[in-house]
C-alpha cells in the first residue's frame, strides 16, 4: 500500500456502500465501502449479547466476504474508542491482516483489549487526528473532529469525483463541552460545500425531539449528589464514556474523597486517560479497595464498571456482594451514572430493589445524571443541513430509529427516493448518475462469541443452555458388569435446577424404579448395545418428568462397565 500515492483518477468509480452490521440494531457497527478494487471498513464493532444468548460474551458482524477479497482492504478506519466501534477487531485481524486507523486514544484502548484477550499479533497501527490526510488509488480519506462521550472521537470522509462519502461516527452537538470534545463544524461545512454524494449518519437517538440536556448540566446534578451524599458514595457508569467520568473524577476531587476503581476494563481506560493527559489525577488520589477501612465513609468514592465495561452488572454484583471486600451499608449512595439498555432495564430495577433493602440511597440513571452520548432530532437535522447529501444511509439504530431518521433527512431537502434503508448485506452501488440498491449482495449474520471461541456457537448449543437456565438438567447414572451383563446395585439420580430434590423424593425415587425396571426386564446381549438402551431411557425418563412437573429438563443418561 502506498499512502501518500495519486490523486483521485476516476471520474466514473463504482462505489458500493454495505453495512455488514450497525443497521436494525444498536452497536456492532462496521461499513463496507467499495471504490472500483478498493475495499475500506469503516469501524469494526460488537455488541453485547441478546438475553437468550445464554453464556455468550460478545456479538461480531459475519466478515466471511471482506476476507475473501482481503487483498483488496485497504484498512480498517476506527471513529471511536468504544467496543461499539472497534470491539471486533482482536476476532477479525488475525484473518484480515491489515492495518488499522485511529485516534491516540481509540488505538491505545484497542491494544488495552488486545492484551486483555491475550492477543500478541503485530498489528500495523495508524495513529490519526484531524490534520491526517491517506491518498489511495480511488479515494482520499481525512478525518474531522466530533463531539462524543470519548475525546479522540473523528468522522471519516473519503473523496471521490462524484462527491465526498462522509461517516459521521456516534455524535452529538453540544457547545458546552472541553476542547477536546469540541466538533470541528468548520471541516464539516467544507465537506458540505465540497459536496457530499453519501452521508452515513449515526441514529441512535432519532426518536428523542429536540436537543440533548448539556454536559454541564449533568455536571451540576452529578456535583449535587456528591455533595448530598454523607457517607460513602459508590458510582457506576459505562467505562467508555469519558465525558460522564470527567464529570465524575472532577466531583470526587472537590469533595476531596479518596477513589477506589472495581473492574478492568474501567481501572484500563483511566489509565489510558490519564496517560495521555485527558484526566489529571494524582496518583495519591487513588486507594485500594482494601484500605478503605482507613478513611471515613465521607471520604470514599467508589468508581465500578464490569468487565466488559458494562455498568448495570457491576452494581448487581457488588449489591450480591460479589465483589470481595465490599459490602453495601446502611447510608451509602449508589448512583447510576447510565442509560441502561432495553435488555437490561429488569436487572437495574431488581437490582436498585435489593440496595435498598441493604439500606443505600440510590440516585437512579437519569437523563440529569447521564447525558445522552448520541445526537437528537436537532442535532440529526443539523449534520443532514451541513452535509446536504445527494444520497443518505442513516445506520446505527433499530428500525424504528432508522426510520425517523430517513424522515428527517426527507424534512430537510433530500431526495426520498435517494433515502437509503439498507439491510445489512444490503449494497446501494453508484455509478455516474445512477444508482441502485441490491438486495443480499453480500453474506451476513451474527457471528458469536464464547470466551475466546469465533463463531463455533451453534443454535443447538445455545438452546440447549436456554433449557438448562429454564428446565435444568436430570442425570441417570448406572454400572453394568462385563461379565453377566447385568445391573449392578441401583441407579443414581442426580439433578441440577430442576426440582428440589428434597420436596421431590417420590418422583427421584420413581425414576431410579423405572431405569431399574428397565434394565432388568430388557437383559443385555452385548456391551455395544448400552448407547441404544440409553436413549430408550432417556425418552422413557422424559416422558416421566413431563407428566410429572410439565417440564422438560436436559436428561443425560451415564452408564460405566465394570
């Protein structure tokens, strides 16, 4: 690859735009763009798994047709520092092999999550800002600075002859924000005047009216908690939303307490933070949660988030007291510092339930505590009248937010039939003046990941774990002898989340008669014919369980020779 190459040639690319993830779904954005032999990704994101997903970590985008054109990427262009944006990539680069841009900030949070997940590949790292300029045979890519809930957060543009294809990353407007949170709307209005043939505009937020409440006031009410809190004060918040952790270090300063930091992914983005001169802490000001016996309570703030940086789960474990050392207190303040998600609304309010029987004041997630991290109707009306589009793809968001969105953009001047609701694996393919959209162009679907495992999760394995967090398991265990080919002694039943056994007794002990009954009243001519009577007993025993409890747990049937 050479960066700094020819200027645009073409003056009749096709250009091809598919999202592989980010549509009919909040995160796991990536977007493919094509110009003539060139492939270039644009973010590279998970998501959080859905709750039937049972014991699954983290949701990819299927990459199966970007690697079998992979000597055509050019790159994978990173907007943010969030996994939303950049999670995939420690699953994909090993089968993708190329190099990767970003900001300061974004690049070092990547290789935090590298290392976390014990990944050692070299990786070619492109350190970018807003000054950056890669030339490629078909295309220019630059960079223009957004305001998001992570500094370092950049929209891409890349040039072609027919017009600028702009992505806008996750933003919002907010004009109360630091510097280095700071849009730069200059760049983006010389990118409108420029002309702009494609926008692919963030949607998370296209349901809300009006604009976002501003950072500063969710500064006030953060700093209005702190100071009402009495004793300790335990704040949990999403580890990748520096804004809110800005806010949040700030208060714990001026109401000189001492900070405790629970979790990985949150002690690693302060460090990076700090590192790179975005949060100014001293080192004294932080303390191990072991010495917190050595401070008053008025001088202890707690600052957790999960392991995957997650707040709604770290609060839920520290209220069960699964954090070791720490225990909630009659007159502690819990506060959460997040927006939770639709999927885990029920966890937060059993959850905020218990710390309130264990005696802490709970400041709930609020919009005066927490604000949004993704533009509003306003904001979306405003990219779309800098920009002023030819052709627009709103993306990142559920349908519904992909709707409005298109609809705002139709308010706004664009053409609604250049108003693009692309499925993922959707392409809209441009060439001179016309254009069309193919439907299925290109594979896709939901790669999943289990520990360290891509993609080997098959359907049958999570319903089989759907049934067992439902039903449980029922387990048969018996010993035939080798020699008279007979049962020896009786069958064990064992189970796990299906009855109590205790309150189950007669039902345990009619299934241990029956696999008896069985065995003995069917003699075994071979030992090669035990798998064939194991599954007679399993359906035998299924059939038991169900008329019994109407359930129908996992049932596994154990014979040893002896």
């Amino acid at each position: 690859m050479n960066l700094m190459k020819n200027k645009n040639k073409n003056i009749s690319e096709k250009i091809k735009i598919t999202p592989l993830g980010g549509v009919e779904e909040i995160a796991k954005n990536m977007y493919l763009v094509e110009i003539n032999d060139e492939m270039f990704l644009l973010d590279s994101g998970l998501m959080f798994p859905e709750v039937e997903m049972i014991g699954i970590d983290a949701v990819i985008p299927d990459i199966s047709y970007v690697v079998k054109n992979k000597e055509k990427l050019k790159g994978i262009f990173l907007t943010n520092g969030h996994v939303s944006a950049m999670g995939a990539i420690p699953y994909i680069i090993d089968k993708l092999n190329c190099p990767i841009f970003g900001s300061k900030l974004t690049l070092e949070l990547l290789k935090n999550n590298l290392k976390q997940l014990g990944i050692k590949k070299r990786i070619k790292l492109n350190y970018v800002n807003n000054k950056s300029v890669y030339k490629f045979d078909n295309t220019t890519v630059s960079f223009f600075k957004t305001t998001y809930s992570i500094p370092d957060s950049l929209g891409i543009a890349m040039s072609t002859s027919q017009g600028n294809i702009v992505y806008t990353g996750e933003f919002k407007f907010d004009q109360s924000v630091k510097p280095e949170y700071e849009a730069d709307i200059f760049e983006m209005s010389k990118l409108g005047k420029e002309g702009v043939l494609a926008l692919l505009s963030d949607s998370s937020n296209a349901n809300t009216q009006g604009f976002n409440m501003p950072e500063q006031d969710a500064a006030v009410q953060i700093d209005k908690a702190f100071y009402n809190a009495k004793y300790r004060l335990i704040v949990t918040c999403y580890a990748s939303n520096f804004l809110t952790m800005s806010h949040i270090l700030k208060s714990a300063l001026a109401n000189n307490r001492k900070i405790v930091l629970i979790g990985r992914a949150i002690e690693d983005a302060i460090r990076s933070a700090r590192k790179l001169k975005y949060f100014n802490v001293e080192d004294d000001k932080f303390i191990k949660l072991e010495d917190i016996k050595n401070y008053p309570k008025n001088e202890v703030f707690i600052l957790s988030s999960g392991e995957q940086g997650e707040p709604i789960e770290a609060i839920k474990n520290i209220a069960e007291e699964k954090v070791p050392g720490l225990k909630i207190e009659q007159g502690d303040t819990v506060m959460v510092a997040a927006t939770p998600s639709p999927t885990m609304e029920v966890m937060l309010y059993d959850t905020l339930n218990l710390l309130v029987r264990l005696g802490a004041k709970v400041a709930t997630s609020s919009k005066r505590l927490h604000s949004s991290s993704h533009a509003t109707q306003e904001e979306l009306k405003l990219m779309l009248n800098i920009m002023k589009p030819k052709h627009f793809i709103p993306v990142q968001g559920e349908y519904r937010n992909l709707k409005r969105h298109s609809e705002l953009a139709i308010e706004t001047g664009v053409d609604a039939e250049k108003v693009h609701l692309l499925e993922k694996g959707h392409t809209l393919e441009i060439l001179k003046n016309k254009y069309k959209v193919i439907t299925n162009n290109v594979p896709v679907g939901n790669v999943l990941i289990d520990g360290k495992t891509v993609g080997t999760v098959e359907d049958g394995v999570l319903k089989d774990r759907k049934v067992l967090s439902n039903d449980g398991v029922f387990v048969a265990s018996y010993a035939i002898s080798r020699k008279t080919k007979s049962l020896i002694g009786k069958p064990c039943i064992q189970t796990k989340g299906f009855v109590y056994v205790r309150k189950s007794k007669e039902l345990i002990k009619e299934a241990e008669l029956k696999v008896e009954e069985y065995i003995n009243n069917n003699p075994i001519k071979s030992i090669r014919e035990c798998s064939a009577i194991k599954s007679e007993i399993r359906s035998m025993l299924s059939s038991l369980l169900y008329d019994n409890t109407k359930r129908k747990p996992i049932i596994i049937v154990n014979f040893s020779v002896v």
